[in-house]
C-alpha cells in the first residue's frame, strides 16, 4: 500500500517581519498541520536552520538586518544548509535600478544554483501550498 503525499509534520522556516504575513502563514500552515519556526533576522536565520534544519525556507527579499537574497546565497554555500529548498516571498520585487529579482537573475549574479520559488506578495494560500507541494513532493527523500 503506497502513502499518500502530505505537508502535514514538515518544518518550514520562515524569515519575515511582516505581522500580517507572519499571521496568514501561521494560520495556513496550521490549517495543514505544517511546523513553522519564525525569524524576522538574516542574522539569525543561519543558526536557527542549522538546529532546525527545516524542510523548507520562506525567506522575504528585504529584512530589517540585511538582505533575503544574501541571505539565500549564504545558504546554498554552506555545507549542511545548500540542500534546504528556498522560496522567496516578497513584496518589493525591484532592486537596484528597478531591474527586478528572479530566480535566473539570483542564480546568475551570485553563481548559485536558482530558488525553488518566488513568489509576491500578497499571496494565494493554494498557490503557496501547491509550489511546497510540488518543491517537496518532488524530493527524492522525501
């Protein structure tokens, strides 16, 4: 009998510090029965991943001690955390001289390899779920 695919239990680490967002994720992941660990600091996210090491990683472009996608970048170059996928979810979708982030362009710019998702804020709950389900469920370890 094969088992049925679910969110249910996974960890997903989610840099972040906006309220709203913060509560429309707990509610969500709650609703499927999804573990969230929250920081809304690039400085402690490094630490928090390599205690948790979650499923999966929420991360917002811009937080108030740095950058999301420095922060992305430090995760695929370290040698423990480079295996989490990364979605990005953000509001501001511009940067430097209004050229817009995409995962091509992060890949491009940093030599490394491209997020697994990025999507704008503000967000549909199903589309949120169906991109973790597609990143995990694709998972061979999973």
């Amino acid at each position: 009998m094969g088992s049925t695919k679910t969110l249910e239990g996974k960890k997903v680490l989610v840099v972040e510090d906006d309220r709203e967002v913060l509560e429309s994720l707990k509610l969500l992941f709650e609703e499927k029965k999804i573990r969230m660990i929250h920081t809304e600091y690039a400085l402690s996210a490094t630490s928090i991943a390599e205690k948790e090491f979650p499923d999966l990683c929420i991360f917002d472009v811009m937080l108030p001690d740095g950058s999301g996608v420095n922060l992305y970048v430090e995760f695929k170059k370290h040698p423990v955390l480079s295996v989490i996928p990364i979605v990005f979810l953000t509001a501001v979708n511009d940067y430097e001289l209004g050229e817009p982030w995409t995962p091509e362009r992060i890949s491009l710019e940093y030599n490394v390899p491209p997020p697994q998702g990025f999507l704008e804020k503000p967000f549909l709950p199903d589309e949120l779920i169906r991109l973790l389900e597609k990143i995990l469920f694709s998972r061979p370890d999973y």
